[in-house]
C-alpha cells in the first residue's frame, strides 16, 4: 500500500519559543528540499541531523523563515517513513505559514493521530501500544503515565502475544491429531488440550484483576461529594483541590459536557463529579441539594457523605444514607471544632463498615487522614508494583473477557466430549479475540475511529 506524504504542526496552538512541523511519507525531503535553502541539499545530508537554514518561496525565492531541519529517515523513524521536522520561531503566524507552504509543496494535511497512525499501518507499534501513546498524552497523575508507558514499551503486547501463540500450539496439537486419527488417542489430545488453555485463562484472570486499578489510573475515580447544605461540601472540595493541584485536563480538541475537576490523590486521579453543583450559591443548592446528591451518585464510583457533627442528624441524612447502600463510601464527620451535637452510636449504626473520617475543614484538620483512607480504599495493595502489566483500557478488559469466555466454552465442549474441532473452533475464537487488542484481528473501522481520538500532530 502507497501511503501519501503528511503534515502537521506538532505542538501545541498558542505562542512558544518554538513551534514544529512535521512532515511524513516519502516527499518530505523532496518538498523540503524545494523550500530549504541552506549549505547542502537536505537529500545529501546524514539521517538524524539537524541543519540550520531558511525557507523561501520556491516561485519568488523570497524568505519566509529563518529555520532549523531535522531530517530523519526510513525506516528508523517514529512513523518508520522518511520524516522532516521544521523548527521555526514560535507563534502562530509562522508555523500556519510554514505548513501552508508546505502542504502548497505537496503534502497533504494530517488528521488526528495519523502519525502514529502510519508507525501502526507500518508494523512500528501495535494497537495496544498506539493506545498507550495516547493514554501517556491525557495522563493525569505520575502513576497513570508509568502504565500508560509500560504500554508503549509493548509489555501488555508481549504477553497478549505469547498468550496467542500458546493457544495456538494446543490447537496445532489437535490439528495433527485430525489428519492422524492413529497417531494418538483423542482422550489424550484433549487432555493436554485442556491443560493448556486452563493455563492461558488462568493468565488472563491475572490480567483482569488488574483492571479495576488499572482503569481507575486511567480515566480517574468518580468520586461524588454529597450531603445536606452547609455541612462543608465546598471547603472539602476546595480543600481537595488545593492540597493536591488540580490537574491540567484539558484535551485540544475535545470538548466537556459536565464541569470536572481532578486532583491526583497519591498518585490517584479523582474525578470529582458535579463540581458545579457543589459551587454553586448555597441558596439554590439548598432548595436542590439532596436531589442533586442524587443525581451525582449516578455515575459515582467513590461516595464521600459528609455530616456535620454541630448539628443533630435529621431524616435527610438518614435518607442519604440510604442512597448510598451499594456504593463505595466514606464518611466524613466535619465540623468537629464546634460543640458535638451529633449521636455517634447513631452514625455508626448508619455507617457499618465504612470509614469514618472526622475533620474540621475550617480549622484543615483530618484532611490527610480522608486523603489516606481513600487511598486505602482503592489501593489496598499499592499501585507500585513496578513489575505489573495492568490492564486499564476499557477495549482491552472487554476483548480478554470474550477470550476468557470462549475459552470456557472450549473447556466445556471438551469435558463433554465434544468432538475435537468443536474445542477447537472455540480455541480459535479466543485466540482472535486476544488479537485484536494488538490489532492483528481488528477491523478497519476500529483502527480508523481510535486513531480520531489522538491530536493533530500526533
Ligand atoms: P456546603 O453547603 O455543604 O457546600 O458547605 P460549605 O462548604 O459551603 O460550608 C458551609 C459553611 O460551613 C461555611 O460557612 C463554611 O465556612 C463552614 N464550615 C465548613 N467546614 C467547617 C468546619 O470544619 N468548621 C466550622 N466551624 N465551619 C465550617
Ligand atoms: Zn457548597
């Protein structure tokens, strides 16, 4: 397949001391050559050398930029294609202008994610490590991106992988026992059949306990704060927020239909949810606040409730107690420097085995104690265990079920004596479903809409 030549402005919009244009495909010395004037053609220099030099018009020769070229070729290249990076002076004037003239030359616009894209389509980098790429780029905590390079690095492929080709030496076993029915006895064949992919699935349920973690890394914890007005709901927002710096979220490109807020929690990523509704002024919270508590727990993975020990507890507490039957919870008891008014076998009756957390938000007392018990909560064990793959991408947890599920069936057909390529067939399915987390089953339409997801210039 013939892949066209590329180009993009590589960093992010806005003014910076420098800007990048990248160009892919096999023009881009060609095009860069007609532009660059500078004491060699680019097409005689070394791989992996930068020149500096300016850019003209090619019909007027008139100056456009003073510049510095990168010239990298095949195959050793991010998108193993011939690649020219452009460096001009920041601002926004003058990469528009360099692109222009650069696409005037030949190239054709890239759309999202299409470098990576091609390091994909020409066997750089599997699926499973294009994800990873993107993941590194939304990364919201240290922690998230350490899996999300893992991912890049090709762990999580290695071991897909090697779980295939596993699978598929128990079928080939029984493929020779099909064409050789003598050979062997078929209770045999089964049997180390079976052995085999009792072994695969056990992998793969290693893999998928690790996907509740390893999700939470990856997209951040819904975390809803709830309670009756006036208990402290904004301060231990706010509180939140400032003890552990909001984390940039925004993602060029995309656009927010709920207001969030993260904070990175030791390294977890909290996504608070309904922030504006927590904001916004006590007196329209008031009229709403126990609905809106509602609605937040929608989506909630994580329920902080939070009481104020100054007052008595009153039927709406009790009733948010019961909203949160089934939900991951933690109480916070706030307000502790004012006179105790609250009945504390009471709450404890309410709260069962939850934590119960007490703080003064006004006085920044407990804080750090809510901060551990949630931590505590989600990562009994630790995130570190540096040697770990995790599994965090939704695809990825779906695609290990189905493989995992077939491979049950397998088992089942071959417990019930099921003629072999029966087994077979399901083995089959199992080993396809594994391929497409690295791509090498997954349609076209999968790729195409995955890739959309990246920025421009990626
Ligand atoms: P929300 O309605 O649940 O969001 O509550 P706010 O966070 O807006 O707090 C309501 C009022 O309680 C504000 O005046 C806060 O300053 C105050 N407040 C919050 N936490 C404490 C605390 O620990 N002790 C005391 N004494 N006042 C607090
Ligand atoms: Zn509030």
């Amino acid at each position: 397949m013939e892949l066209d030549t590329i180009a993009a402005i590589s960093t992010p919009p806005g003014e910076g001391a420098i800007a990048i244009i990248r160009i892919s495909g096999e023009a881009s010395l060609p095009i860069a050559d007609r532009m660059y004037r500078g004491k060699q053609k680019l097409r005689d220099v070394d791989s992996h050398t930068i020149h500096y030099g300016h850019l003209v018009q090619p019909a007027t020769n008139d100056t456009v930029e003073e510049v510095m070229v990168t010239v990298l070729r095949a195959p050793k290249t991010f998108t193993r294609e011939d690649i020219i990076e452009i460096n001009v002076h920041g601002g926004v004037v003058s990469a528009d202008r360099v692109l222009q003239l650069v696409l005037t030359e030949g190239a054709r616009l890239a759309e999202p994610g299409e470098f990576t894209k091609r390091a994909f389509l020409n066997g750089r980098i599997d699926l499973s490590q294009a994800e990873g790429v993107m993941d590194m780029i939304r990364a919201k905590t240290d922690r998230a991106m350490n899996v999300a390079m893992k991912q890049v690095e090709g762990r999580l492929a290695r071991q897909i992988r090697s779980l295939r080709t596993r699978l598929l030496e128990a079928i080939a076993h029984v493929e020779v026992n099909i064409d050789y029915p003598e050979y062997d006895a078929e209770s045999v064949t089964l049997e180390r059949l079976e052995t085999q992919i009792t072994e695969v699935q056990a992998e793969i349920d290693q893999l998928l306990a690790t996907a509740h973690q390893g999700k939470i890394l990856r997209e951040g914890l819904a975390t809803a704060i709830i309670g009756r007005p006036n208990v402290g709901k904004s301060s231990l927002m706010n509180a939140l927020v400032q003890d552990n710096r909001a984390i940039v979220t925004e993602i060029p490109g995309t656009t927010r239909d709920v207001l969030e807020e993260y904070v990175n929690l030791k390294g977890v990523p909290l996504r608070l949810i309904d922030t504006a509704g927590i904001r916004e002024t006590e007196d329209v919270v008031e009229k709403i606040g126990v609905e809106r508590s509602r609605q937040a727990l929608s989506e909630a993975e994580l329920v902080v409730l939070v009481l104020n020990a100054n007052e008595a507890l009153t039927v709406e507490d009790e009733a948010l107690f019961a909203a949160i039957a089934d939900f991951n919870a933690i109480v916070v008891l706030n307000k502790t420097d004012l006179k105790k008014e609250i009945d504390e076998s009471q709450v404890h009756a309410l709260i069962g085995d939850r934590p119960l957390v007490t703080t003064s938000l006004l006085k920044e007392e407990g804080i750090e104690d809510l901060e551990a018990a949630i931590a505590h909560l989600f990562f009994d064990e630790g995130v570190e265990g540096a040697e770990m793959n995790y599994v965090s991408n939704t695809r990825h947890i779906v695609l290990l079920n189905q493989a995992k599920a077939t491979i049950n069936e397998a088992l089942e057909a071959a417990q019930a004596d099921m003629p072999v390529d029966m087994v077979q067939i399901d083995v089959t399915r199992a080993w396809e479903h594994l391929g497409e987390i690295v791509g090498e089953t997954a349609p076209d339409q999968l790729i195409d809409q995955l890739f959309s997801q990246f920025c421009l210039g990626k």
